[in-house]
C-alpha cells in the first residue's frame, strides 16, 4: 500500500502555478520540472506542488507521471486543482519518455 | 428580419450549443488535444474516442438518410476535392497546436474563464479577416485545382450507394471498437469533479451533429460566422473597404430545405443572414454551456497571470487558425465530424494535411516555449 503525502519526510515543496495556461504548456512544464528536479524527486527530498485550473491536465500530469513511477495525489482547491508528484518505494522510473 | 423559422434557428442552435459545450467542458472534449496528444505525447485515448465519434454518426446519418430524412445530401457548402483541402488541413494543424485548441475547443475554454483561449478567438476573428484579403488569390487556385469535379464524396465518385461503403467502414471498425470496449479503453480515470467519460460526449455530439442536419440542412459548423464577425468589426470602422472586398459578397449557402421550406442563404459578409441564425447561436450556446458547466462545479476562474510568450503564441495560432478554417474551407469539427461521415473528399484530405500540420505544429511550439515555459 502506497504511503500518503503527509507520511513522507519530504524536505522541499516545489510549487508550480500554472493557473490560466492551457494544454500541452501545463504538462510540458511539469514534465520539465520533473526532469530538472528528478534526483531530489527520486530519492524523496522533494514533491512537485503543481497548481492548475486546466482540467485536462489534471488527466495527462498524473498519467505521465504515473507512467514514470511516481505516486500523484489531485485535489479541488477553490477555483482550481492541485497535482502532488512525490515518490514513494516502488518501481525504478523516473526519467522523461 | 427575425421570422418564426429564424426564431426557431436561434433557440435550437442556442440550445445545441449549450448542451455541447456543458459536455465538452466536463470530458475535456478538445479535439486539437485529440491529435496533439497523439503525436506528442503517444497517447491514443482520445483519438480512440473520436474514432467512436465517426463510426457513430456514419452509423446514424446513414439511416436517417435510408429513413428520407436527409434530402439534402450530400449536405449543401461541401463541394468537390482540390489540393487547398489538404493544404488548409496542414495550416491548421499548426494553428491549433499554437492556439491550444480548435475552433470549438477554443470556445469551451473561453466559457470556462481562460484567457488563453479568448485571444486565441481574438486571433481566429483576425485570421479570417486576413483570409478575405487573400481570396482573391486563393479562391481562383482552389477553383482551377478542384479535382473529380461533381463527385463530392467517394460513393458519388464510384457511383455506388452510400450504403455498401458505410457497412464496409462501420462493420470492421465495430469489431475494433467492440474490443477497445473489452478492454476498457473507452474510460480513462479522472479525479475532477463532475467529469463525464468522453465516450459519452462523443455519442451526445454525434447526435447533436444529427439533429442539426435534420433541422437547418447542415452539420455542425461555426467558422463562417468567424469570417462574418470579422467583416461586422471592419465595416464599423471602414465599410468602404469591406464593401469592395470580394469575398465579402460570395454566398457560400443557398438552398431552399425540402421538408421546413425554408430558404438557407448567407455568406461571409457582413449581413445578418440564415448562416448567421445557425452558427451565431451555436457559438453563444458553447461559451455559455460551457460557463454554467463550469460555474456549478465551482471552477470558472479568470487568472491574468500567464506567461506573455503564451499569450503571444496563442493569438498567433489562432490567427494561422482562422487563415486556414478559411482556405480548406471549414473546419475540423465540419470535416471530421460532419464531412469523413459521409466520405466527403474534401474532408478526408483535411484529414490528411491535418497529422502532419500538428506534428509540425508540435515542433514549433516546443521550441517556442523552449524549456522557460510557465516561468515567464
């Protein structure tokens, strides 16, 4: 069973607000942050905090980030959704596609 | 003037627009994400969905013409093959990609508070003003390159029946369908709120598409009255000039329907005609679905913080956008969801020039946002 975000001993938030951008823009930012960021992303020093009003990327984030081994958490915040990206034990992906 | 059959245009087209866009809004039904998904990123879900979409409405418009209902048919504005469809197809491919969205999906967005997609429509209305400049150079290129001239479709040009090419189409591709069904590629998994599976969306649009048909002679189309809205902008300013543009005066659609009576006549200019009381409405129904959609899930938000490149990108798309929905003529949504139906050539080389025109388009806005995307 995977872990929740709040168990995690997460030592730094990457916040993403890309709030009133639409697709593909949304999904290649994360992609982008994700590749930037994936040493601290894999070895769990680090979850991605992306902020988005765009419904579908709250489809294609969490697909391709699934697909790269990382465990996502979406949540309707007033007005938009928040994408958590972390990693937990598991499979070793991590790169871009 | 407005008479009880205009009337009557203006609250069905108001009130398909509505449903298409509360819809589209809930299944993120964009059809520019359909094919740049596809070729960008691999991912075939959507186009599996738009391929339902086709199969369906072949399925439907084909007994609603075995049924008499479509005595217009092929129906009226679609007209024979030339190489301008493949390449309006091509142009916007990159259009859409650049603006973020087709020429419906633009409007959904909008509805929904994006600002992106409104100048995306700002640059739309642009491009098709541009398109009647170039008419003049174009029109005679699509005229003396037109091919099979008087065939429209493939079983006029075969001189079959309809018929035979919807069962050889439709029967292979339900067996496909039926085993995407099997293994539960028709749903995908969606963690917003009120999300309505795709599929479903595609069969309400399909019926949408049928019923408009039935009703105004023609599918569901809008970019003509993008054209229109331009010239009504230009001639407050310089009704000289839209006076002596050419393409202003062509009248794209006149036919009486056989079963209302009515006279369907209109073109690109500037007058408040039939083709203005079946798309205007239509237009207005989406942004509005789409906005009522978004407002009972509490999500209409308008953030003005986006990224100027952004912005910069999606008016320029959508001026390439309105240019090509111009010189294919129509657009995607005509042709793949109005025109590949019933075997339009037309429509089937749109299709063509569209893969590579998104690929394309996909390159170019890669290297446009240039890894310093959304931190602009």
């Amino acid at each position: 069973m995977e872990k929740s975000i709040q168990e995690l001993p997460v030592l730094q938030t990457i916040t993403l607000d890309v709030r009133g951008q639409v697709c593909p823009a949304t999904l290649l930012v994360a992609l982008e942050n994700m590749n930037t960021h994936r040493s601290a992303l894999l070895g769990g020093a680090a979850k991605l905090h992306i902020m988005t009003d765009n419904r579908e990327a709250t489809v294609t984030i969490p697909g391709t980030a699934r697909a790269m081994g990382y465990t996502v958490a979406v949540v309707h915040a007033t007005g938009y959704y928040t994408i958590e990206i972390w990693r937990t034990t598991g499979s070793d992906k991590g790169g871009l596609p | 003037m407005l008479t009880s059959s205009t009337l009557l245009m203006v609250i069905f087209g108001l009130l398909v627009g509505l449903i298409a866009g509360f819809v589209m809004y809930r299944s993120d039904y964009c059809l520019a994400g359909m094919f740049r998904n596809a070729i960008m990123f691999r991912n075939m879900f959507m186009l599996r969905i738009l391929f339902l979409q086709i199969v369906f409405t072949a399925v439907i418009f084909e007994i609603a013409r075995q049924s008499g209902l479509l005595p217009l048919y092929p129906f009226p504005i679609l007209s024979a093959p030339s190489p301008a469809n493949l390449i309006g197809g091509f142009v916007f491919g990159v259009g859409m990609v650049l603006a973020g969205g087709c020429v419906v999906g633009t409007l959904y967005k909008m509805g929904a508070g994006s600002i992106i997609s409104l100048v995306a429509f700002i640059g739309l209305i642009c491009g098709c003003g541009l398109y009647a400049e170039i008419h003049p150079w174009w029109g005679p290129f699509v005229k003396a390159s037109t091919f099979f001239k008087g065939s429209i479709t493939i079983p006029q040009l075969l001189g079959i029946d309809p018929l035979g090419l919807v069962i050889l189409f439709c029967l292979p591709s339900m067996v496909v369908l039926w085993n995407w069904h099997r293994q539960d590629k028709w749903e995908r998994p969606a963690e917003v709120k009120g999300y309505i599976q795709p599929w479903k969306t595609a069969i309400i649009l399909a019926l949408l598409g049928l019923f408009s048909y039935l009703a105004v002679g023609v599918p569901l189309g809008i970019t003509t009255t993008y054209v229109k809205l331009a010239a009504m902008l230009e001639n407050v300013f310089s009704p000289s000039h839209v006076s002596s543009v050419q393409y202003f005066k062509v009248m794209s659609l006149d036919v009486v329907h056989p079963f209302t009576g009515v006279t369907l006549k209109g073109g690109p200019g500037p007058e408040i005609d039939s083709i203005w009381f079946i798309q205007f409405p239509v237009i207005v129904g989406i942004i509005l679905g789409s906005y009522f959609s978004a407002l009972q899930l509490k999500e209409f938000t308008v953030y003005y913080k986006v990224p100027i490149k952004q912005v910069v990108t999606a008016f320029a798309g959508g001026v390439i956008l309105g240019l090509a929905a111009r010189m294919t003529p129509s657009c995607n949504i005509w042709h793949l969801l109005g025109g590949i139906p019933i075997f339009a050539m037309q429509s089937l080389l749109f299709l063509v020039g569209l893969v590579p025109g998104t690929w394309l388009g996909g390159i170019i806005l890669l290297r446009i946002l240039n890894n310093k995307v959304g931190k602009g």
